[in-house]
C-alpha cells in the first residue's frame, strides 16, 4: 500500500478495496465536474395510451453523454450521485428542465402531454422537496396535474411516515405520483393503501416474463390490483407486439417501452409527437 495512503492505518483495508475506493471517489469527482459543466441532459420516452392511441405522457431519462457519442449509463452514475448526495441538486435540476420542457410542449400544442420524474430517496430526506417542486410549477406556470413523480417502493419503506407526508403534501398541490418498478422492492399493501398514488408501473422484468402461464398471473394480479384501488396502470419495457397484445388483453392500456421508442432528445420528441 502507498505511503501516503490515506487508508494505510486501517489494516483490513486490502490494495483491491482501496483501488475501488478510489475508483469510486474518481467517479463521483467526475460526476460533479459533469454536472458543474453542465454536461447532462434529459431524453424522454413516450408513455402511450393504446385505447386512445395518443402519447399521453413521456418520462424524462438523465444522460451523460461522452465526446464519442454514447452516453453513460444512468444505472451507473445515479448510484454515485446518490452516494456522494450530488442528486439533490441534481433532482432539482431535471424537475426544472422537466418544467421547461412541458412550458415548450404546451406551445408547441401538446398540452395534453404530461412529463415524468424519477425521484430519489435521498431528495425525498432533503426537506426543501415539497417547497422547490411548489416554486417551480409557480415560476414555470405548470399545470401540477401534468407533472408525475416516480418514486420506488424502496422510497417507500426506507422512512414510511416522512414519505407519506412528503407524498401527501405533494398531492394535495396536484402533483401526481407514480410508483416505479412495481413488484421488485418489498412494499408493504398496507403503504400501498395508505400513499397518495395515482399509478403503478408494472417493472419490465414482469413484462418481459410474459411467456409462462405464472408470468402472466403475476401480471394479471397487478393490473387487478390496480383496477381495485383505482389507480392508472402503465408497463415498462414493453417490446414486441406479442407483449403488448397480452397486456392489453389483461387491461392494461399503457405502455413504454422500445416497441414504440426509446429515450430521445427534446427536438426529436417534439418532432415524435407531430
Ligand atoms: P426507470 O425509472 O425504471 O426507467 C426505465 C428504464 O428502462 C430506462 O433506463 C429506460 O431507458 C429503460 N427502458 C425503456 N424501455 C425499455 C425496453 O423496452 N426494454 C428495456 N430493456 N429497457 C427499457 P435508463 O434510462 O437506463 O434508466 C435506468 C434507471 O436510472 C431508471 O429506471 C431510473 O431508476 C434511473 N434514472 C434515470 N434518470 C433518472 C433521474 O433523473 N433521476 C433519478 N433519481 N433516477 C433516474
Ligand atoms: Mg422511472
Ligand atoms: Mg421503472
Ligand atoms: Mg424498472
């Protein structure tokens, strides 16, 4: 180990964890620096309503892009922003361009285009959320109903009571609040009653587990369940025609996913939606 390692006292301390340490520590420097120069942007992913046939709404996606073109991947770098608290500020900023960017749909005449935000848990512990969310749809004049929050069920069970209340506060202003990824984390039924929400994700590995008779029962729960409590249903991930038919078959009318398109920048979703 290094003389001047700063770990050098702590014994268990082998050179391959401090080598990811270090890794670790480079990734989140490199992660502020990206942010200070203003490096990410927001690519959105249309959310289509197949009864209606029409893109009713788009979840906003963060991407670093790097200098050849591809970009890194969010699975990558949101686990460091959230380490090294970054996605605060971070979360702030993509609400703002969220905002923004419904301001440039509404003038663009897709005002019945609503934008999804994933939020994380760490902004929902930051006690400005509620405030900050209430100053920009002031600022940007939005209409709250056209601004969905995703949190996951991990959000949820982390610290239940702050969420509800954060939840609460954020529904009663007419925010609505979508739950990610639904069936992967470990809620609770009891929170699920309890939390103010609007709509359920179902997670693309459910969709994509389709092909087994257990697959689908899973999925078929879900829609009931969402039917029961009176909550929009919407799957992620969905990829071919096959998947979409069954859904649809299941009652469930919403989809994203690359059957339809992938992320994409703001000019070229205003040119999608045309
Ligand atoms: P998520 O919120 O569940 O987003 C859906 C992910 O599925 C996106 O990955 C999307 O590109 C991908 N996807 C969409 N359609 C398909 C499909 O048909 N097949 C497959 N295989 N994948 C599909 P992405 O953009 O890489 O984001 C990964 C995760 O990173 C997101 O999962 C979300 O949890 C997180 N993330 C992304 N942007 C933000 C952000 O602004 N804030 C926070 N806190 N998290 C974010
Ligand atoms: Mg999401
Ligand atoms: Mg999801
Ligand atoms: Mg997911």
């Amino acid at each position: 180990m290094a003389k001047n390692s700063p770990f050098r006292s702590v014994a268990w301390f082998t050179p391959e964890m401090e080598t990811r340490v270090r890794e670790r520590l480079g990734g989140i420097r490199a992660l502020r620096e990206g942010f200070e120069q203003q490096e990410f942007v927001l690519h959105y992913q249309p959310q289509w309503d197949l009864e209606q046939g029409l893109v009713t709404g788009v979840e906003a996606l963060l991407r670093w892009p790097r200098a050849d073109g591809s970009s890194v991947s969010p699975a990558e770098f949101i686990p460091l922003a959230e380490q090294s608290g970054l996605i605060v500020r971070m979360g702030l900023w993509v609400i703002e361009q969220a905002c923004r960017q419904l301001v440039q749909l509404c003038e663009a005449g897709h005002e019945g285009v609503r934008i999804s935000v994933n939020v994380s848990m760490l902004q929902f512990r930051n006690a400005g959320l509620v405030d900050s969310v209430r100053t920009l749809i002031n600022e940007y004049r939005i209409a709250p109903g056209q601004l969905t929050l995703e949190i996951t069920e991990s959000v949820v069970m982390d610290e239940p009571k702050l969420v509800l209340t954060t939840l609460g506060s954020l529904s009663e202003m007419g925010v609505r609040i979508s739950l990610d990824d639904f069936g992967m984390g470990f809620s609770s039924l009891a929170y699920l009653r309890q939390m103010p929400l609007h709509e359920l994700k179902i997670d693309k590995s459910f969709v994509q587990d389709m092909d087994s008779p257990q697959g689908v029962a899973v999925i078929e729960s879900i829609i009931q369940l969402t039917s029961r409590l009176q909550l929009d249903c919407i799957a992620e991930g969905v990829e071919t025609d096959s998947q979409q038919a069954k859904l649809r078959q299941l009652g469930c009318h919403r989809a994203q996913g690359f059957l339809h398109a992938a992320a994409m920048p703001s000019d070229r979703l205003l040119a999608y939606l045309s």
